[in-house]
C-alpha cells in the first residue's frame, strides 16, 4: 500500500512591529511558491504577543503588500480556516499549559528573579572573567528560581502573586542537531544557548514558544523563514523534543541574508535611503515620526516585477531564464535550488525587470495606466490615442510614468525647446526652410506616418539638404526635444493640423 502523502501546510508568520520589507517579502513569497508547488496549503499567521513592539498600521500593512504581490493565503486572520485564530493575541489562553507541562517535566522552570538581580549576575559574572555572561545551567544555581529554592518557597511566591517568568532548562553540553534543507547539518551544543525565557510575568508566552507552539496545532509541515531565525532553532528542536512532538517536528528551510547592494551587511531601511530605491513594498507611513518612505507600488513598479526580482533573491532556475510570472514560479520553484550564501540586493536588476515587464504589456494595458496620470495632470485624451502614444514609447520606458515625462509633446505644445540641438542645428535660414517643409506637408492629403516621410525625403532630396540638418530642427519644432521616437509616427499622432501648428510656433518661437 502506499504511504498516504502528509499535506503540505507552510506558514508566513509576520510580526506586526513595522511594515513589511524585502526579506520579509521573499519570505512569504518562497512560502507560497512551495505551498503551489506541492498542492499545499499556506497560512498567515500574526505573532504579536509582544504587545510593546507592536505597530499601528503594520498589520494591515503587511496584509495589503502580499495582496498587491498577489500572495495569496489559504488561512489567515481574515478568511479563517480550520486551526484558528490566526492572530496569537487571541491565543492566549492556548500557551500556558504547554509552559506548565514543561515545568511538571522538568524541561522547564520558574524563575522569579527581578531586573537587578539579572543585572548583579551579570555584572558578577563578567568580573570573573566570562565575556557574555548568560541565564544557564551554570549560574541558574544561584538565582531564584524553583531549581535553587525550595518547593515552599516556590508555592510561597507564586501564591503572594510574585511576579515570575518560566524559562526552559536547557541542558548542559548536549549536542542539538538540525537538517537544514539549505543548509544541511546545523549541529549546536547547548552550551551556547542560554535559558530562554518562554513564557513572560504578563501571561504572555514569548516568540519562542508561541511559535512553536502554533506550528504544532496547525499542523505546520515546513518552517520556511529567514536565517536570522536559525539560532533559534535549536532551541525549538529542544521544545518539540520535551513538549513529545518530535515526531511532528516541521523540517527547517532558513533563507539566506539579502545583503546591502555594496558591501556585505544586511540590507536595512537606511540602504533605501542612502542609495534612493524603496525597501517596502507599498509606501509606509511611520506612525510617530510621521515620515513617509517610498514603496515599490508608489513607485511605479508593477507587482509581476517587484515579485520576479524577489524570487531571485537567493533562489535561481538554474537555466538563463529571468522572466517568470508568479504562476511560472509556482512550478519551477523548489528549496534545492535556494543557495546558502547571502543574495546582493541589485537595484539595477530591479528596473531592468520593471522595464521587461512594461515591454511585455500591451498598449492598452499600459494606456490605462497612463490614463490616469494624465488625468492628474488635467489632460484628457481618447483612450486609444493614448494607446498609440503608449506603443511609441513603451520601448524607452522603464516605467509608465517616463511615458509621461518623456512623451508630454503628445499631449500638448512644447512649452521649452532643447537648447543643446538649438545651439548646434538651428541655423540663420533654418525658420525659412521649416516654412517651405510646412508647405509640403501642408499638401499631404492621407497624413500617416510613410506619406509624411517620403515626402520629407522628398524635400530634402531636391534641396539638396542632409537629414541630420533637418531632422532634428523639425523634431525640435514638433517635441521641443533632442531626441524620441520616430518623428514621422509622431507627426501623424498628433495630426496634421497640430504638426503645421506646432511647426508655425516653433519658427516664431526660436531666435537664434
Ligand atoms: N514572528 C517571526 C518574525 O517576525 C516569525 C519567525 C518564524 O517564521 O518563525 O519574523
């Protein structure tokens, strides 16, 4: 008979303590690849048990970023599901049985030890010479908790409502052993890892077991997070171990740092800021500084593309593909293909990825897009005459919004002319061959784009003028520019009585 397959169930579980940046992204975008990829299901989970960190906004944040990304959740606090709640501030009540069975067994203990007395320890220790001093089977002794008190005094405190934490006895010179599935073996001795509190003096339990806690009740099959989360794993091997759900125990996918585009640090808010690209996926508001850092939504990145360059942040096809759609990396996404050292975040890369997927939209999908940014800017204009703009531009655009910078003259009369192709092609007689050309042009009867030209080659044919001197003068009169598209698909654009127009103001309008 064949084994009965368990059901994929991964998890993305934000804390609501600011918004979502770049690595937490990557992190909830690998988590639904895998769950696509094997027919699984992906869970949002918001850990905000530490109520002193939490943020205004973030949660919803959060929430609204993978929904533009098109991260889609199975369960969650908004559409429910089976293990609920979603939110470990509605657990509450869930945690402390699970700290007192610990307790019961011996894994766990109370520890009723004030601010300054950790504080005394550690000043103690640190005279006698040990570097970080920590809460561990050594200096447990002589702190008061249940393992150095008596039974007694135990019951004593915790009946006159001392305040207490439970903290997890971690045991002396053991080895910890993890099977990374990007790392490989990850062994810890348990001698580096100190008591961790799990469960604090205000009824909260602390990330650690929360987490861990959840991941079990809802059946959580691959734990897929960030590496800075891998010194916390071995202690929650240790606590599915002693809480007897080893056998449940998810397997560990720990993703690789993104690093700061130049040198090697982890990439930060302040990166954004001091090289200029958007950490966070929508603009975030910080509730108290009132500050406003630029999102890759806001600015004017599409979603396809903000997701395309987060997938290959530390993962690669192994093929030279670069371009795949969301439902593209559903299918070809797998953790063997996550690499092991930290992912360079590539500003750069971003952009080219904006500007492949602008190329790949067609000219009404982009026309929409520019429609309302010409509305902003009070220009109305038919729908499909944008769309033609849109086809003209899209191949020198990296984002809608350069359609717009560099493509006003389709929408209105230049208001300045470059002064670089002013100085070097208008010429004293330049106003009085523009005149003659308006006249041709003027008989044009079918004014499209071929007519226009061959009747401009025409011109400079029996005139005997080069192209680069005329040109670029005309290119001036209708765009004001240097530089663009072919003029030709301009002139019939924006029609014939507008091109002898603009050519008439031009000539007025530019002195040498
Ligand atoms: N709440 C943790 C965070 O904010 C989750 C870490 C994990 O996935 O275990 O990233």
């Amino acid at each position: 008979m064949q084994k009965k397959m368990t059901k994929v169930r991964v998890r993305f579980a934000p804390s609501p303590t600011g918004p979502l940046h770049i690595g937490g992204g990557r992190t909830a975008l690998y988590n639904y690849l895998f769950a696509k990829k094997h027919n699984g299901n992906l869970i949002l989970r918001i850990e905000d048990t530490d109520q002193s960190r939490y943020v205004d906004g973030a949660e919803e944040y959060i929430v609204n970023s993978l929904q533009w990304c098109g991260i889609k959740f199975d369960e969650g606090p908004i559409n429910g599901g089976d293990f609920g709640p979603y939110k470990q501030s509605q657990r509450k009540d869930i945690y402390k049985k699970y700290a007192e069975f610990l307790v019961d067994n011996d894994k766990a203990y109370y520890a009723f030890d004030t601010k300054e007395e950790l504080e005394e320890m550690r000043v103690r220790m640190k005279k006698a010479g040990v570097a970080s001093p920590q809460y561990n089977s050594i200096t447990r002794e002589s702190m008061r908790n249940s393992i150095s008190l008596s039974e007694d005094e135990v019951q004593k405190r915790i009946q006159e409502n001392q305040k207490y934490v439970i903290r997890l006895k971690i045991p002396r010179n053991e080895e910890v052993k993890i099977n990374d599935l990007v790392r490989g073996w990850v062994v810890v001795n348990t001698n580096n890892i100190d008591d961790k509190v799990i469960f604090k003096s205000d009824g909260m339990p602390t990330y650690h077991l929360a987490n861990v806690v959840d991941d079990y009740l809802m059946k959580i099959t691959h734990v897929i997070r960030g590496e800075e989360w891998l010194p916390s794993a071995p202690l929650h091997v240790l606590l599915y171990k002693y809480l007897g759900w080893e056998s449940k125990q998810p397997k560990f996918a720990h993703l690789p740092l993104i690093l700061k585009p130049d040198g090697n640090g982890k990439l930060s808010k302040r990166d954004g800021d001091r090289l200029g690209f958007p950490v966070f996926p929508l603009n975030w508001t910080n509730p108290e500084t009132k500050e406003i850092s630029l999102g890759y939504k806001e600015g004017g990145y599409f979603p396809e593309a903000f997701i395309n360059m987060l997938a290959f942040l530390g993962w690669n096809p192994g093929t030279p593909q670069e371009l795949f759609s969301l439902n593209d990396l559903c299918k070809t996404f797998s953790l063997e293909r996550v690499g092991r050292s930290g992912a360079k975040f590539d500003f750069d890369k971003t952009k080219w990825y904006n500007q492949q997927y602008l190329r790949s939209k067609t000219k009404t999908e982009l026309a929409e897009i520019l429609q309302v940014l010409l509305k902003e800017n009070n220009i109305n204009a038919d729908i499909n005459y944008v769309a033609n703009v849109c086809e003209q531009l899209k191949e020198r655009a990296t984002f809608v919004k350069d359609m717009w910078d560099e493509g006003k003259y389709f929408f209105q009369q230049p208001r300045l002319y470059d002064e670089k192709t002013i100085r070097k092609k208008w010429k004293d007689n330049t106003h009085v061959i523009l005149n003659e050309l308006r006249l041709e042009i003027s008989k044009i009867e079918k004014f499209t784009s071929e007519e226009i030209e061959t009747v401009f080659k025409q011109f400079l044919e029996s005139n005997k003028i080069k192209m680069g001197v005329l040109l670029p003068v005309f290119r001036l009169s209708l765009t004001g520019l240097g530089m663009g598209p072919s003029l030709f698909n301009i002139a019939e654009l924006i029609g014939k009585k507008e091109t002898l127009s603009r050519i008439d103001i031009a000539i007025k309008k530019i002195k040498k």
